[in-house]
DNA sequence: CTTTACCTTCCCGTAAGGGGATAGTTTATG
DNA sequence: CATAAACTATCCCCTTACGGGAAGGTAAAG
C-alpha cells in the first residue's frame, strides 16, 4: 500500500506518517522500486497503533515507550498502567486549568452589558 | 523600575516581559541611561493587563486585541463580549476532547491487572 | 499523448517563551 | 577600594507535532 492509501484507511494525513518515520517513531518504511513507501499489514497495524495513542493525548515520546512496551512480549502490564496513570493526572490537571479559567470567563460574560455603550466589567476586571 | 522588579511584582518572567515588547504586544519601554528597561507605573499596569489576560487563556494576538479595545474609549462593550465568547467556546471544546480522553483512559485503567504478568487490555486497545 | 493525481525530498512557519552564552552595570561585601 | 555576586542587555538555538508549499519524478486515466 501507498502512503496515501493508509493514510486514507487510517485516518492520519501521509504528512504525519512521514514525520512519524523521520523522528524515528516507526521504522523507515520498505521502498518499492518508485521510490514510493510500501506498507505491510504489520506496518499499518503499528501506525494504527501510534495514531490512537496519540488521539488519546500521548505525546509522540510517550507513544514511542508505549510501542517499545508493546513489542516487548516480556513487560509488566504494570508499566504501561504507571504511564497512563500518569498521563491521565496530566489531562486532569489541563482540565482543571481550563475550568478555572472557564468559571472566570462565565462570571465576567454574566457581568458584561453586551451592547454597544463602553463600559465593560471584563475589561476592568483585566485591568483590575 | 527595573525589569527583575516589575516581573516579580506582576508574576511574569523577565523573559516574557521582553518577548511581549519584542512581538509589539507592549510599546517599548523606556531606557535608562544605562540602557535598562525602565517602567512606570502605567506600563506596569499594561503588563498586568496582559498578563491576566494570558492566564485566561487568551492567546497573545487576542491580548492584543483585548488592550486595543481596552485603549479605546469609545468601544462598544459587545466587542469585547464577543471575543470572550469565541475564547469560552474555544476552552469548551478543549475540555471536551480531554473528557473525551480521559474517560477512555478510566476506562482502560479499570481493565488493567497492574501486575508484572504482560498482559495488557491498554496495549491491547491501541492495537485493536 | 497529455492531463491529472500521486509520490519524493526539502525548507519554512507555527506559539510562547526557556535556556544559555557573552558582555556591560550595579550593588554588596571583605 | 577592589572584587565578587546579582542584574541587565542582546543574540541565537530549542521546544511540539506537524501543515504549507515548492520543485521534480511517477503512475493512472482520458
């Protein structure tokens, strides 16, 4: 299969499957005798791999780990548990920080007259 | 005042605070007769604008926006409503991919032995 | 045969600063 | 007073995870 062809069947853009392969992320991929990328089953199956791990927010670092992981036959299902757990205190803690800034937002859009005089609560409170 | 000063006051970096005047967020600040930085109280308060800003998630080019209104006398209050309004709506949609994300994870997590044995759901999941 | 659709590599740009080098200034200390 | 510690200045590279787009080769379609 072409770049493209996966890329379609995965839902990755061919940009991100190259830039994953230039990183190191996944190995080099076969070349037909085009130049052009070929793509085993076993190939798309990692890159399947990589694009829903990154989808669940890992890094591209932490995908690489969680691949090593993977092709480990012989690892503890411990470690892979200790980098979600860790990864899952980093989303909530984003969440957490956009919901402060959300609950601020709310409370100066209820305080903003919305017309067209100058006065603005969330201005001042900016400015405050 | 001097650069160290006005960041410790305001909670900034000295480094942010000469980023900001180097993209022209903020107006070059005075120099001294030894070639430092030096801040009155009305830059001062124009940093803090900005900074507050930025701690609500609005982006540099959107402070930009926020101090012109700010500046200007005769805005209408509706403008500044309605940039609130896009940044909540952005803030919203972030906090329902990482939902989104960590519900998954949760999920993940439960299934997890968090053992030494390899078997893994996690792994399995992202291979599926 | 030519157009269109892929593919290749290469290089630039992003957001918002952080890190660190080098050099001049100012202030604190012995 | 001399020197060392603490600031400040500019400058340049690094980060994340690709997207855009150019230049040029290849393949499939009309």
């Amino acid at each position: 299969m072409n770049i493209g062809e996966v890329a379609a069947e995965t839902g990755m853009t061919a940009k991100s499957i190259r830039y994953y392969e230039q990183v190191g992320l996944v190995a080099p991929a076969a070349r037909g005798q085009n130049n052009y990328r070929a793509y085993g089953a076993r190939e798309i199956a990692e890159l399947r791999f990589v694009h829903r791990a990154r989808s669940l927010g890992f890094s591209v670092k932490d995908v690489a780990d969680l691949l090593a992981l993977w092709r480990d036959r012989s690892r503890a299902s411990q470690q892979v548990h200790a980098m979600a757990v860790a990864h899952m205190a980093a989303i909530e803690q984003k969440i957490a920080s956009l919901e402060t800034m959300k609950a601020t937002l709310q409370t100066l859009l209820r305080r903003c007259h919305n017309n067209d005089r100058p006065d603005c609560p969330i201005l001042d409170d900016l400015a405050r």
